[in-house]
C-alpha cells in the first residue's frame, strides 16, 4: 500500500488535524509549482508576455473541466476573500438593500460584507440558522426567515467553516431563483471535497479555494460568474487589463487576470493537482476520511460533553467536523493542545459558542484522533480549560 505521508512535506513531529484552514500539497504538486517559478525566473519577460497567458488558459480549462463549467467563466483569484471582494465592490447597493446570509459563515466574509453594506448603508443580514441541524427542510425555512421585500442577494457557504456543515445550497438557490434574487455561494471548502458541477447548481456566482481540499499550494482559487453578469464587475486592481491595448474577447479576464506583476505559478498547477487526484485515486482516500469522521465524531463530542451539531452522515459532513466545546479559555486551549501534544487543531468562536474542528485528509490515520481524544482526557483531568459536565 501507498505511504500516502510521505507524499507530503508535513512536519512529521505534529498532528495535523487541520487540513481545512490552509490545505497541505503533496510533493509533486508543489515541485510543478517550483517548475513554474523557475520558468518565470528564467525569462520573466517572455514568461508574462507570451507563454504564461498561455498557461493561465490551459489551468483555468482544465478547472472548468473539473467543475463543469467553460473555462472563460472563471478567473483565478488568490483566495475566496479576494473574491467576494470582487463581487460586493460592485453590486451599488442601494441604502436599504439587504444581502441575505447565516450566522454561520466566515468571519472574513462577514466582515466584507459588513464592509460594503455599510457604505451604501445596505444591511448584512446574519439569519439565525438552529443548531444542532435537524433537516434539509430545516437549514432552509430558517434561512428564508430572513427574506423582506428589500433582500437583493442571498449569500451562503456550500460548507461552513467554524461548524464543518455541508448546506443545502442547491434547494436554496434553487427556491432564491424563484424570489429573482442574485446567488452569491462561498464554496471555499468544496473543490476537491464534494464533486461540484456548477452547470447544475446554477448559482450566479460561486467562489472555491483549489489550495483546501483540491490540494494546490497556497493562494490558488478562483471566481465563477454567470456569462451574463461578468461585466457588472469592476477589477479590484485596476490595470492593464482595463482599456486594454490587446483586449481578448472576455471583458471579465481582462479586468480580472491582470494585476501587475505577479506570480501566478499556483494557478498554473491546477492541471497537476486534478491529474494528481486521478493518478493516486484521490476520491477514495476522501471516502476513507469521511468514515473516520463519521466513525469518531459523537465519541469526540461526547468527551467534551457536548452533541453533534447535525445528524452523522453524509450528507451534512464531510472530512471535517466540529464539536461544540465549553471552555474557560478558547485560545488557552488551542495552544495547549499544541505546545503539549503537538497537535494542530483550531477553535472557533463563533457568537457566544466555541467550537474544535479537527479535518482528516490522505495522511491522517485513526492513530491521529485518537491522540486528540487521548489529549481531550488528560487536559480535562489536569486542567479547568474544558468544562465537559454535559
Ligand atoms: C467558509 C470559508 N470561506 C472562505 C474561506 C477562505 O478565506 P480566505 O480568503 O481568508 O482564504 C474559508 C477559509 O477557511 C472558509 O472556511
């Protein structure tokens, strides 16, 4: 059998139980990065002029193979903030506007949010969304809830980061379409992780992060818009792609691919990673993962005391899950469980609710949860960090 670990750089000394925040990339993923550098580094000029542009086509093809979708409908963007900053920066809100989301999404998407709505005095609508999730039908009459003559757009996360829940977003763009309202989705945690056929959701605009799940190095993801809406959006960094001496027959690359100088090799190795994936049957080391997950997640929550935040299957978790956590010290703890048993794994504090999230990918091992448990025992037996009454 393969030694899925030594295909990857990782300290060997730590746990890594965080594939989710910044991803991990595998060696011959990240020697096609160093491939592309050196390429630049060799004749920058004709790298930026002539043959990178050619690259750029050929990487963003091959992501719209991946995700059905054309290849002209995506730009490559560095991460998924960068993205959505694309989109709120140019959808004049108008004072009064209300852009509909869950107060489970990112923290730096709320913020971008917040960010713009209140610059057009727009408002940035957190609907309470009931944990622990009971049914799809639940995720979405709540959601709706928060629906007034004034919503313009809805906002969602495919699959939420401080609580690891896969939602219903394909029902809720579906039922957002029939009210007219423009689809924003944040599918930060999707490529790579669940198949994702852009085509059939249908959504309007759709972000995900290739450096995650699809195992890219870093600062690799990208922005799909509906053909017809690409040119409502303004580039974040104006440049030669704007007024463009060379237009390409695509308004939405031009704004968008050109920002200067810049390194782009991590787009490039998108081509790498999806033949990575394939060659080393990347979707049934995923399916191993999520059993892990599926096999520990109520033990985990039940040494903390507390209960799965949704019913353990498939369809709400994928290769990570977060258990809700009552602790004295959120950032106490984390560190703890770094500095005394080298395990890596956040802790979120969403509202008034903490949460750990451990992520499993190819190079985790049930030997890895099990020292976390192992851990989770021995700081409540030494410590008053965790309070596990429940
Ligand atoms: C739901 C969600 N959206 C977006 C992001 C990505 O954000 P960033 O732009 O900071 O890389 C993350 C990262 O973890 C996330 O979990």
């Amino acid at each position: 059998m393969e030694n899925i670990n030594a295909l990857f750089h990782l300290n060997p000394e730590i746990t890594h139980l965080n594939h989710g925040s910044f991803g991990a990339c595998p060696k011959p993923i990240f020697d096609d990065y160093q491939k592309w550098q050196l390429e630049l580094e060799q004749d920058a000029m004709n790298f930026f002029i002539h043959t990178g542009p050619k690259y750029l086509k050929q990487a963003r093809e091959a992501l719209g193979n991946f995700f059905n979708c054309k290849g002209d409908d995506v730009v490559f963007t560095t991460n998924p903030s960068y993205a959505i900053n694309i989109i709120a920066k140019s959808l004049q809100l108008q004072a009064g506007d209300e852009i509909l989301a869950t107060d489970i999404e990112y923290g730096a998407m709320d913020r971008t949010w917040n960010y713009y709505c209140k610059k057009s005095r727009a408002k940035f609508i957190r609907q309470h969304i009931s944990l622990p999730v009971k049914s799809i039908d639940q995720v979405v009459e709540d959601f709706f809830k928060g629906l007034t003559p004034n919503t313009k757009a809805i906002f969602i996360s495919h699959l939420t980061s401080s609580t690891a829940l896969k939602l219903p977003v394909d029902a809720i763009c579906k039922r957002a379409k029939e009210y007219g309202l423009l689809t924003i989705v944040d599918g930060a945690h999707i490529p790579g992780h669940f198949e994702l056929d852009l085509q059939q959701l249908d959504a309007d605009i759709y972000t995900g992060a290739c450096h995650k799940w699809l195992l890219t190095p870093k600062g690799c993801s990208f922005l799909y818009v509906r053909k017809e809406l690409q040119e409502r959006f303004d580039p974040l960094i104006v440049s030669w792609g704007y007024e463009s001496s060379h237009p390409s027959d695509s308004l939405f690359l031009d704004y968008h691919e050109y920002q200067g100088t810049r390194d782009f090799s991590a787009f490039l190795t998108v081509p790498k990673a999806i033949q990575f994936r394939a060659e080393h049957n990347w979707a049934k080391i995923s399916e191993s993962c999520v059993k892990l997950i599926l096999d520990n997640y109520a033990d985990v929550c039940d040494l903390f005391g507390s209960a799965p935040i949704c019913p353990v299957n498939a369809t709400y978790l994928g290769q990570m899950c977060s258990i809700p956590v009552q602790t004295t010290d959120p950032i106490q703890l984390q560190f703890k469980l770094f500095e005394k048993y080298k395990i890596q794994t956040p802790i979120f504090v969403q509202d008034e609710q903490t949460y750990l999230r451990f992520s499993i990918n190819g190079y985790n091992s049930q030997g890895d949860i099990d020292k976390l448990k192992n851990a989770v025992v021995e700081i409540k037996q030494t410590t008053a960090l965790i309070d596990a009454k429940g």
